[in-house]
C-alpha cells in the first residue's frame, strides 16, 4: 500500500463518520463558557456524546495552544470523537488533528490538502456565491474541501463582522448550488432544532447554546436527541 493509499483510506474513514454519525457539532469558545476551560467543555460534550469538537481559539499563546490541542487528541481519540482545529495548520499537523475548520481569508483548503491530504476540512460560506464557487470546483472533480458551513443563520455575537444573519430558508438555496454535506452555524438555540430539520439541516454548529449551559454534558445529549429525532420527523 503506497503512501497516498493510506491518506487516502483515513480520509475516507473521517469523512464517513462525519456524515454518518455527526449531528451536533461543538465548537468551543473559553470566554463563554461560564467560567469553565476548554478542557472542562470538551470534557463535559465528550461525555454528552458529541461524535466531533472544534478547538477554535484566539487568545492562547502558541504553546499554550498546542498543549491544548494535544489534550483535545488524546480525549477525543479515547471517545472515538472527530477532532477538528480552527484556522490553525500548523497546531493540527503537530497535535495530529483529524482536520481543520477555515474561513473564506484564511488558508485555502487546496494548500492545506498539499501538506495534510487525509486532513477533513471545512469551509465557511456565509453567502451563496462562496457556496457556488465550492460547487463548481467539485463539480470538476477533486475538491479538497469535505464540508462547508452555511450561517450565521440567527443573530450572534460570536462572530466579528458578520452583523448580517441569513435565516433558515436560506438554506434551502445553498443546498442547490453546492452538494457537498454541511453545517449550519449561528444564534441557533435548541427551540430552532424542528425548524432547521424540516429544511434539510442534519448538523448544527454551536457554541454558546452548549459552553453556557449549566450542566454541558446533559445539554449536549438532549441537543443530539433532539437532532437526531427531529431530523427522522423530516424525512
């Protein structure tokens, strides 16, 4: 087996469990976690049965971060999580990251798959022309990209520069130009969960609806429940 196979082969694992068992997606966020730590949060989601965590930090040093990082691989590898970094390559190549999570100015995905070819990678696309140009490029065939991320979707604040939301209709349309799988991401509260299935939604990204909840664990099996019944509802 050549080297390439077996990028290959890992890809296509992280890729199936990403479409087959991930439902909610927790994307961790320090300062709104009610005085908790990141490692309290992943601690806290992993034992609620999250299937995927996003580490997505800004303020830590560089080697703070990477110690980080390296604790959220050690414990989501023992729960058999997806292990996503935010923005930075150079963190998830060190802590052996199952992928990465970018925005539209950050690193391109086709770079990243240059130097991390199993990596699963996502992209935001917060209108549908960026959701168009990520259709056409896998229209063509090879797309580096696994899955990209619709939102904000409700009013937030966890987002600098995106004061616009685009509203769960919306969704509908990006579904028609890009056919890639998704998430959607943004304000989304679990009073949403029905109202998002019932427009194709399967997973939803979210960070304080988890962080600030009181018990995180709880919250986040209630939030998988939800998805996973609401999503049957739909079909």
């Amino acid at each position: 087996m050549t080297k390439s196979d077996t990028n290959y082969d890992l890809y296509s694992r992280r890729l199936r469990q990403f479409v087959q068992e991930v439902t909610l997606y927790p994307v961790c966020c320090e300062k709104l976690a009610a005085g908790r730590t990141d490692r309290q949060w992943l601690d806290g989601v992993l034992a609620g049965g999250a299937r995927i965590v996003q580490l997505r930090d800004k303020e830590s040093s560089d080697s703070e971060l990477l110690a980080k990082a390296r604790y959220f691989r050690e414990k989501t590898r023992e729960a058999g999580a997806l292990f996503l970094m935010n923005d930075r390559l150079d963190i998830a190549l060190l802590a052996d990251a199952d992928g990465m999570h970018v925005g539209q100015n950050d690193i391109p995905p086709g770079e990243i798959k240059k130097l991390a070819p199993d990596f699963l990678i996502g992209l935001s696309c917060n209108t549908q022309e960026q959701a168009k140009e990520l259709g056409d490029i896998e229209a063509k065939g090879f797309c580096p990209v696994a899955y990209f991320n619709i939102g904000p979707i409700y009013s937030t604040a966890t987002k600098q520069g995106l004061r616009e939301f685009i509203g769960p209709e919306s969704v509908r349309q990006f579904r028609k130009v890009c056919s890639l799988p998704f998430t959607v991401m943004g304000g989304i509260k679990s009073n949403h969960i029905k109202e998002l299935c019932a427009v194709g939604v399967k997973r939803i990204a979210v960070v304080t609806a988890i962080s600030q909840a009181s018990d995180i664990a709880a919250e986040t099996a209630y939030w998988i429940k939800e998805i996973d019944a609401s999503s049957r509802g739909a079909r």
